[in-house]
C-alpha cells in the first residue's frame, strides 16, 4: 500500500503516545547513542526533555517509515507533542548537544546564518522546497545570530521562519528544535517582537543551558568574575 503526504499525515493527526515499553526501550537507546556521540547526558540541564524528544521521534520515525514501506501499523507514535527551545549563554553546549541529537535521530540540521544568506538571495522561494525546513521535524541553530536580511523590504527571515514553523506545528504537529543565546523571553520581545516570543513558547518547551562558558580556560574564567 502507497501512501500520499496528506495521507500519511492523516495517520497522525490524532495524538497517540508510545508504549510504556516502547517509550523506556527507546530511552535506553537514546541514551547510549549520546554517549557515544560523546555527550554527558548527566552534565545537560534538562537532559530528560531531551532525551524524551529524541526517543519518541525516533518511534515515530520508525513508525513512519513502516507504513511508507506498506505495514499497516494502527496505532502509530505520534511526533513529540512539542519542540525544543535550548537557549542560554556561549559556549555552554547547546550547539554541540543539537549537533548530537541530530546524528542520534536522523534531523536535519540548519545554521540560522546559512538561512539567512538563502533568504536574502532567493526570499520566499526557499519556504517553498521539499527540504525539511519547509515540511518536516529539524533542528535550527543559533537564532539570533542571523543579519536580519531583507528581500524586497520583507520581514527579517527569523519573523518568517518562525512563522511557517509555527504553522506546521498548528496544523500537522511538527516540532522544531531551536539553539540560541538569547537568554530569557525578554530578551526574544526585544529582538524580534512580542508575538514571536508567543509563538516560540506555544510551540517548544524551554530548556536553559545555564553553566559557564566551557571554551574559557579557567583562570580567564576567575579573572572575568572578579
């Protein structure tokens, strides 16, 4: 059996969690897969919504990619109900943990930057792609860092982008995974506006990175503190 898009996505518009079992056997694989990446799960403040996120995903995509190949599965996992805000300070690991997370679950992995470089060439144009910014779960790096580009006096590409996430998360339950250093909500309000502030907390569960800057050495640390 061949499924269309919109078919598929019919499949999970309901919300259905995993298991129990399933759930904690996908946990105790995500896990391992970190700590092969190298990351310190134990070291990550708020390294179970992470972990979670990733084990239901990875369900998901499992689930996904049997009814593509034809298995009529009933009751497939649905998507994680909401995506990730990892925001805090430099250096604190938040780049290198989405780095991690996207090589564990097979994500998409997109600098604001490069976006931003995209947006100011082509517009809109690059909204409208196959690529998984436009239509499926990804992780999106560093926002914030971007040049605010215009295209034809536009909404900065953040405004836009945010937007279309937002949307697909509204319509068809599709989370996003954000890194930033913005470092709280009123520092998103003075940045871009109040509405995105809205928006980004609607859609993902904040998790802050609040340690210090891992690339200082340690007496240039004592020396900035003093």
């Amino acid at each position: 059996m061949i499924y269309d898009l919109d078919t598929l996505a019919a499949r999970f518009t309901s919300h259905t969690d995993p298991t129990p079992e399933r759930l904690e056997h996908a946990r105790r694989i995500v896990e391992k897969e970190f700590r092969r990446g190298g990351l310190d799960i134990s070291c990550v403040p708020g390294w179970e919504k992470i972990r979670d996120f990733a084990a239901i995903y990875a369900l998901h995509r499992r689930d996904r990619e049997e009814i593509e190949n034809g298995r009529d599965i009933s009751h497939p996992v649905s998507p994680p109900r909401k995506g990730l805000w990892i925001f805090g300070g430099c250096g604190t690991g938040k780049t290198f943990t989405a780095r991690v997370l996207s090589a564990t679950v097979r994500l998409e992995f997109y600098d604001i930057r490069d976006i931003d470089r995209e947006y100011a060439r082509h517009g809109y144009e690059i909204f409208r792609s196959d690529s998984p910014l436009c239509k499926s779960t990804c992780i999106i790096d560093d926002i914030g860092s971007e040049a605010g580009s215009r295209f034809f006096g536009n909404p900065p590409v953040v405004e836009y982008l945010l937007e279309h996430r937002y949307q697909l998360w509204l319509d068809r339950r599709i989370p996003t995974v954000f890194t930033t250093n913005l470092k709280n909500s009123e520092d998103i309000a003075a940045v871009y506006d109040h509405r995105i502030r809205s928006r980004v907390f609607h859609m993902c569960d904040p998790i802050y990175f609040g340690t210090d800057d891992q690339r200082i050495p340690r007496d240039k640390k004592a020396e900035k503190k003093s």
